[in-house]
C-alpha cells in the first residue's frame, strides 16, 4: 500500500422518511485513499443491488500500485460493471423497469493528488478557503436543458422529467464517465453525496457543515439540516478532510 496523507472521513445513509429500501451504498476507504458513494436508479429493478456491486467491486481494486494505475483501474471497473449490469437483464428485456443501474462518484487520493471519476447525479463538492465549489457536473436532463436549451435552473428544475439520468452505471451499453483531477491543500474538505442530501439542503448549509474542524461532526450537521426536511429519498454523504 502506497501512503495517501493524512485523510480522516466519515460516512453515513439514511433511508429517508418516505422510502421503505435504501438503493444508496457508500465506501469509505481511508487507509487505501478511495471514497465512493452509489446511488441505485429509483423505481427500477434491482437499484440496490446495483450500488451494493459497485462499491464491492471498487473495494477489491489492488492498491499496490501508482496513483495513475489505480485511477485506471477504477475507469475500468466501472466500464467492467457497465457491461455486467446490461448483461443481468436480457432475459427481462421488454420490460419497464428492467433498467439495472446506479449513479457513481468516486474520489481517489494519494499525497497530494486527487481524481474526481463520476456518471450521474451524485456529486463532488470541494470546501477551500471559505468557499464550496461543486467538482462534478450533474448527468441528468435538468443540467442538459440549462446547457443546451439556455434554460435557467428554476425553469430547467419545473421540468416533469428534470431528475432522469443522462448517464449511469448500467444504463446503456456504452457507458461515459467524466475525470476530474486536481491538487489538494492542507484544509481541503471533499463531500460525497447522493442528491437525496444535497437537493434537501442549501449551499450554504453544505458549507457551515463542511467548515466544521471534524468531518464526523459535518456528517452530523449534514444529516441533522436533512431530516429536519422532507428527506423523500434516500440520503448518503462521504465527509473527507485532512
């Protein structure tokens, strides 16, 4: 195992108020430098089974070698898990829900080197120098009706189907996964979260909890601002800091 800094996490899911089952999975891997949070597609078949294989799998990646290796490594595993998790369904093809899929946003770390790899909706804030700055960039229809349609986020939002995926592990046979890396400092935060969490709580609450000296004690405010609301989904978040 290569040394990946001082890094401390917290991690935590929560079903909600109004959702029976959690489709949400999370890894949180300080030792090995990976922290991954899975959002499983809502109402179809088999969401939860699809985060849990993906969080499993990333968990399993050797960790003996560099950090251009690894990063690689989980690239090819979510492309891997793509193709599986179109495979399990052929024999439900035809039907609605036989969509087996998941979001991914994964942060990898080493020294003082970071990747950011997602597909979907669940997201990647960074806190630095007071400010909360969103890393990744939402896979769903509301963010490509404000790129490509020049819609505000207010219109784009009233959209009936502006929280479907443009991407996700799973659900096509092609699967793009978008890279971010980036240079970490000393007092860097990193949020992982499903967007249960992150629709239920404004920016501003992201950040007051992301400047708290621990990430346990941000994870609590997280969750606490959360529930607090309607938490109609399911709710997941990876605190990390130095």
């Amino acid at each position: 195992m290569r040394p990946t800094g001082l890094w401390h996490s917290a991690a935590r899911t929560d079903p909600g108020k109004v959702r029976a089952r959690n489709e949400d999975a999370f890894l949180e891997c300080p030792q090995h430098g990976l922290w991954v949070v899975a959002d499983g597609m809502g109402g179809h078949q088999g969401g939860d089974i699809a985060s849990q294989l993906i969080v499993a799998s990333l968990a399993d990646l050797p960790v003996e070698v560099d950090f251009d290796a690894r990063l690689k490594n989980v690239r090819q595993c979510l492309h891997w898990l793509n193709r599986r998790l179109g495979q399990e369904l052929t024999v439900t093809a035809g039907r609605s829900d036989s969509i087996m899929g998941s979001t991914v946003v994964a942060v990898l770390m080493e020294g003082n080197r970071a990747a950011c790899v997602w597909a979907g909706d669940s997201r990647c804030y960074l806190w630095r120098g007071q400010r909360l700055y969103q890393l990744s960039r939402d896979h769903s229809l509301q963010q490509q009706l404000i790129d490509e349609q020049q819609m505000s986020a207010e219109q784009a939002k009233a959209h009936p189907s502006a929280h479907a995926l443009t991407r996700a592990v799973g659900a096509s046979e092609q699967l793009t996964l978008d890279v971010l890396e980036l240079e970490t400092c000393p007092d860097d935060a990193f949020l992982l979260c499903s967007d249960g969490l992150y629709q239920s709580l404004s920016t501003d609450a992201l950040g007051h909890a992301l400047n708290l000296p621990a990430p346990q004690l941000a994870l609590e405010r997280l969750f606490a601002g959360a529930l607090r609301g309607e938490a109609r989904d399911n709710l997941t978040a990876v605190v990390i800091r130095q």
